[in-house]
C-alpha cells in the first residue's frame, strides 16, 4: 500500500497515517471480526480532484456496527479506533456482501505522480 501512494504522489506524511491507520484496522478485523475465513480485503482510492484518500478495510465475519470506545489508560489494547477518530479526517463503517467495512479518509496533498484514480484490492 505504501507503494500505491508513494508512486501516485500522496505526501510522506500522510503516508505514515495511513499505513499506521490501516494496519490498526487491519489487525482489529483479524482480531474482532470473527471472520469465516480469515480473509480482510483493503481498498485504496486516491482522489486528486477531492484532494483526498479513501481506505476501506473489510473482514469476512458478519456484519456488525463498529464504534471508538475510550477506555481507561491501563487498559492494553482497544486504541485502534480511537487513533482513526483522532486521525482521519472522516471515518465510518458500513455492513458489507462479505461483512463488515471499516473506511476513513485523509486529506492529501499531491507531489508529482501519476494523475489517475487508483482504487487497489489486496484480493488474491
């Protein structure tokens, strides 16, 4: 993924939120989700005209609603939400054919790089 955004221009900084947003939300599918197979799809959309990305995250387990709980600071896990709320520009979630869809997006701006919409599937 960091690939995909480095080579359609999308700036270093918001390269490290994303990567770092993704993989939380990666790892909550994995761990939450109770996925059928195991299997987390994630779409990349890099929109120059918007001046924004889009990455949905979406786990095979059924579909449920997802929301940041704040807890309490000697608590081990459950900031990966909370990261995303502080993070991301706008976030959500959506119940999908195949489960549960995880999106947010960043503002971005753009180097040179290629001047197309991108929309990337990590499906095998």
């Amino acid at each position: 993924m960091q690939g995909l955004l480095i080579l359609h221009g999308v700036g270093s900084e918001v390269i490290e939120v994303a990567v770092l947003l993704v993989s939380e939300l990666v790892a909550n599918a994995v761990v939450h989700s109770c996925s059928r197979h195991g299997e987390v799809t994630v779409l990349l959309k890099a929109d120059r005209e918007r001046g924004r990305i889009r990455l949905d995250v979406i786990d095979d387990g059924p579909a449920v609603s997802v929301r940041a709980v704040h807890k309490n600071q000697e608590h081990e896990g459950g900031r990966g939400l909370l990261l995303v709320e502080e993070l991301a520009d706008r976030w959500g979630c959506y119940p999908d054919e195949d489960g549960t869809g995880v999106w947010f997006e960043l503002e971005s701006s753009w180097s040179t790089g290629c001047r197309m919409t991108v929309v990337g599937d990590a499906r095998g």
